[in-house]
C-alpha cells in the first residue's frame, strides 16, 4: 500500500459515511486532512526522511483501516476502536466526543505500534523528529474541525473559554500527552523481546479501551457543556460532515 492509497481508502470511508449518515465518518473526514497535509508536505524539506515518513503513514493507517473494515465485517477489531466504533452508533455524544475517541485509539494504541514496525532494526530516536511532526498534524488538524464545527454549534466555543481548552481536558485527555505516551510505548516494544509484544500489546489496549470512557464521562463540568455543545449541534450527521470538510 502506498500514501496514494491511503488517500483513497480514507476518500472512500468518508464518501460512505456522508451517504449512509454515520458517525464514523467524523474521525474518517479528521484523518483524511492529516493523510492529504503529509502528502503535500513531501518533498519539501519538511521532514527529516521522507521516505521513511511515508512508511510511517502507511503503516499507521493501516492498522486503522485494518481495525475500520474488521469492524465493518462484524468481527471484533481491537478493543480501543471497538469502543470508538460502537459509540459511534450512539446519539448522546458530541461530534468532538467522537472525534476524540477515535485520536484516541489511533494515537495511543496504533501509533506506537506502527513507530516501533518502522524503526524495527534501527536506532529509534532517528523516527522522533517525524514522529512529532505526525502529531502536530493532528492536533493542528483537530482545532481547524473545531473552529469549522463552531459554525453549526456555536456553544463549542465554549470548550476554549469555559477554564481553558476544555477539549483538551475532557478525562485530562490531550493530544500532546497521547504523542508522550505512544513513544514511550513504541520505545518499549523496540526494547522488548518480539514475543513478548502481542501482550504488551493487548494490555495496552485494554487500558486505552477502559480510558475512552472517560471521554465519554468525562465528569461534571464537562457533561454540563457537552450537553449544551450537542443540544445546539445539527441533528443530521450529513450536516456535521459537510462541516468538517
């Protein structure tokens, strides 16, 4: 797989899910901008090696649309997508919820393992510059759907003002301590015997799993303005799509 078909599996993902109306087209829609931004970038000095920072894309997106179309088959993908994949079902989260749900399977589980696939054999700290640059695509890409989604839910904005980039603090949840904790884990299965890696593996992914729900709850104050943020909301997913692009 290269990144040009990266591109046209996340298209198509995000094509389905304008037609079907569904949820899982949020995160789709977020991670086809950051897909199409590394792209662009190539070749234009902005990474240390592009070649191995495409490497570095197509494996990360591999594991989500391996997880995307296990889930799509009815068997079960990992147990971090799973909960994003299911709650994606549901009407009672705002569209940043599922936004968030879905950076945080990819991030803290996928990311760390498609770091460790693409460094295998060589020193690792070679991968840290690019493995930031990764992130900060994302985190940039996450507020430019934010402030487009203020648009048709105005109480969003609140998120930033109401004590500070409320977003970022839902269950302490932020994309910076995601990128901390998923080179850390990417580290560890470098360091670790490759047979110990599935449970290192699905140990991370039950702590992952088991953190979603606080993004779900992610207590009091939160819910308060969640619940304002998806009362104002478009209740046609197409709308929030449409929005996103």
């Amino acid at each position: 797989m290269t990144l040009h078909d990266v591109i046209l599996a996340l298209e198509e993902i995000s094509s389905n899910a304008q037609v079907e109306g569904a949820r899982y087209g949020y995160f789709a829609s977020l991670y086809l901008g950051m897909t199409r931004s590394v792209r662009d970038a190539l070749g234009k000095g902005l990474y240390d090696n592009d070649a191995r920072m495409e490497q570095l894309c197509v494996v990360f997106a591999q594991r989500y649309l391996d997880a995307f179309a296990t889930w799509r088959a009815g068997k079960p993908p990992t147990r971090s997508w799973a909960v994003a994949f299911s709650e994606g079902k549901r009407d009672g989260l705002t569209s940043i919820q599922h936004l968030l749900l879905g950076v945080n399977a990819h991030i803290n589980l996928d990311l760390g393992i498609a770091t460790q696939i693409v460094a295998s054999g060589t020193d690792i700290e070679l991968l840290k510059p690019d493995f930031d640059r990764i992130n900060g695509t994302i985190a940039s890409l996450f507020n430019v759907v934010k402030a487009r989604l203020r648009s048709i839910s105005w109480p969003i904005r609140y998120l930033d003002d109401l004590g500070g980039s409320l977003d970022d603090r839902i269950a302490t949840f932020s994309i910076r301590i995601a990128r901390d904790e998923a080179w850390l884990f990417a580290k560890r299965l470098h360091t670790w015997p490759a047979f110990d890696h599935t449970k290192l593996t699905v140990d991370r992914d039950a702590a992952i799993a088991a953190f979603a729900h606080n993004i779900i709850q992610p207590g009091a104050t939160a819910n308060v303005v969640l619940r304002l943020v998806k009362w104002a909301e478009p209740r046609d997913v197409r709308t929030i799509l449409a929005a996103m692009q």
